[in-house]
C-alpha cells in the first residue's frame, strides 16, 4: 500500500515538474493575447477552452500516445517534424501580418457572442496545438506513459496520477492564459506589437528546432 501511494505521489509531482517546462505557457501568452483582443470575457472563456483541450492532449499521450504510434505506424520524429512545421507556419503569419490585419483586436469584440461550439474550434488550432501541447509536449506524456506499469492496479494508480498531473497543468494554463490581456494591455499597442513580433520570431526558431531535432533523429534511425 505504502508503494502504491509513494508510486501516486511521485508521479503527481513529476508531470507537471516535466511538462510546464516544456509547454512554456508564458511564451504562448502573446499570441492568445493577439487572439483576443482587448476582450477579457473571450480570454475567459477562450483560456478555459485552451486548458481543457490541453488536458484531454496530455492524458490521452500519458495513456494511450503509444499504442496509437504503434498503429498507424508514425514514430516519434516524424511528429516532431509535423508539429515543427505547423509551429514554424503560425509563427511566420504572425511575423508578416500587415499592419491592416491588426484591426483583428477590435473585431475579437464582437466574438463575445461566439457559442461554445465556436470557442471550441476556435480554441485547438493553433493555441492548443501546435503551440502549447505541441510534439515536445506529446513526445514528454508519451515517454511519461510508457513509465506506467502494465499490472492492472498500478495502471489504474498510472492513469488517476496521468488525470490529476495533466490537471494542475492545465490549471496553470488557464490562471497564465486568462491573465495574459491584462498584462500585454498594460505595455501599450506599441509594446504589444513588440512583443508579437519577438514571440513570433521566438516561436518560428522553436518550430525551426523540432523540426531538426525529428531530422536528426529520423537520420540517426537506421532503415
């Protein structure tokens, strides 16, 4: 018993110790901010939308990312370079928006009235992947899943510490997310339209990143 609970409480500090790292919410936080706009009540609910996707993502790589590789036979750096390259394409829209297209945070006013069902769409591409559970985030939960036991009772401990980890990440997620208006607010258009430009740039050398990063390990596996 007394291993099963040391079992749980290892692995719930593990996740979000492993993933938070990774995911780097604060470096996403600029372009959710380009999303919304100056309207808080979309942040809201579009930060909520966001954590909840991302938690669905990591629990569903924690448990089954591997079988789910194995069947359609894609390895992990063949995701690499997808997610490299869907990262590396956000960034470089964002780098070369005109200046007419910022006219984008005045009619995130009217997204206010967006139903559930829109926020929803809306809120996975690209916010929830690539950019924030991006392939890093997946190949991580997936190595994280392969180190839960395949006896029945450990599995069912793996999977509560999976839901309850991959949780205090989302939360986090949410509590960054939803505050990032207010806090881009206060640079000023000016700053704001600094930091998007220098996050998209950050950004484009992230996916630039796990793209050679799957290169290289697609040439280091033999054929």
């Amino acid at each position: 018993m007394d291993s099963v609970v040391e079992f749980f409480l290892r692995g719930l500090v593990l996740v979000p110790v492993t993933l938070l790292p990774i995911i780097n919410p604060l470096s996403t936080a600029p372009v959710f901010a380009a999303t919304v706009g100056t309207n808080r009540g979309l942040a809201t609910r579009l930060a909520r939308q966001v954590a909840i996707n991302s938690w669905f993502v990591m629990v569903a790589s924690m448990l089954i990312g591997t079988y789910v590789l194995e069947l359609f036979g894609i390895s992990l750096p063949v995701v690499r370079l997808g997610g490299g390259l869907l990262v590396a394409a956000t960034a470089w829209r964002l780098l070369h928006r005109a200046e007419d297209d910022d006219v984008h945070a005045v009619a995130a006013e009217s997204t206010a009235t967006l139903s559930d069902a829109a926020i929803i769409q809306r809120s996975f591409f690209p916010i929830t992947f690539p950019l924030t559970t991006g392939p890093g985030t997946i190949a991580a939960c997936i190595a994280l899943g392969a180190r839960v036991p395949p006896t029945p009772a450990k599995y069912a401990v793996g999977a509560l510490v999976a839901a309850a980890g991959a949780a205090i990440v989302s939360l986090a997620l949410y509590l960054i997310f939803k505050n990032a208006t207010n806090v881009l607010t206060r640079l000023g258009p000016i700053g704001m339209l600094v930091m998007i430009r220098l996050m998209a740039f950050i950004l484009l050398c992230i996916g630039l990143q796990i793209m050679w990063t799957g290169w290289a390990e697609l040439n280091a596996i033999p054929s």
